[in-house]
C-alpha cells in the first residue's frame, strides 16, 4: 500500500532508480518514508497483472482505486494508472453487475384518494401454485380494491 500511496504523489518521491536484478528491470523510488522497490512490467504481461489484480479470486473485482494499489504494491510501468482505470472501466463482470446511475429514484408525487369502490384496482398473477386446483389451475389471478382494499382472488 506504501507503493500506491507514493505513485499517487509524484512529489512524494525524492529519488527514482531503475536497475537490473536477476534479469528483470527493478524500479526503486526513496521516498520520506522509506525506499521500496516494483517490477518494471513489460508490455506482454501488464494484462495478466491487471487480470490477476481485478479479476482475481482474492481480489473480488474492486474498484480502480483498490485495484491500482494492489497493482503498484509489487509493480510499475508507464501509464499504470491510466491501464487500470481503463482495464476496470471496461470488465464484463463488473459493467453487468454495477449500476451505474441507472437506479434513480422515483420522485414522489401526489397519489389523488380514491372514494368510489373499484375506480382503481391492483391486479396480479401468482404462481405457478403447487398442488394445482381439482380443475388442474396453477396460477391464480388477485385483484384488489384500492379503496376499500377488498381482495378478489380468482383461480
């Protein structure tokens, strides 16, 4: 989490290296609070990270804030912020299971009262309803006075 807080504010960073180790290009930032390192990300594998990272079994697709810290905690490149903002923007599970601004809520409005019976009714359908009837209907059909909240059931 310290990576993330660190990338967020550039001027945080007091020194930024780069350096092979093993094979693999390290970037080492020192900051005020300490120095940490990330794994330079090449380009064929940034998708993998972000996958591993939002799409994960123990990553539970979460937002872009906690998928970009849990991306910058072992790893950087060029343009990470934009590649995971971008990468969770566009995620099939999330786009089919967030709403986003879709539920608005229904503004409120007088409702006249009603003072003759059966002037306006609620209707609805039930079922299917197991046993069925000695007819053999499974479905039976309410109705509902608003005014004087009498039921009507109909099978």
């Amino acid at each position: 989490m310290r990576a993330a807080a660190c990338q967020r504010s550039e001027e945080a960073n007091l020194e930024t290296n780069f350096h092979l180790q093993q094979g693999m290009l390290i970037r080492s930032s020192r900051t005020t609070t300490g120095t940490f390192q990330q794994v330079v990300v090449p380009q064929t594998l940034r998708a993998s990270v972000l996958c591993a990272a939002h799409d994960g079994l123990l990553a539970g697709h979460a937002g872009v804030r906690a998928t970009l810290n849990r991306v910058l905690a072992n790893c950087w490149w060029p343009g990470v912020k934009s590649d995971t903002r971008k990468y969770c923007q566009t995620c099939d599970a999330c786009q089919k299971t967030v709403a986003h601004g879709r539920n608005r809520p229904v503004p409120l409005v007088h409702v006249p009262v009603i003072d003759e019976p059966f002037k306006r009714v609620a209707i609805d359908i039930m079922g299917p309803i197991h046993p069925s009837s000695n007819e053999g209907h499974t479905h039976v059909l309410s109705i509902i006075d608003m005014a004087s909240r009498y039921p009507e059931a109909i099978r």
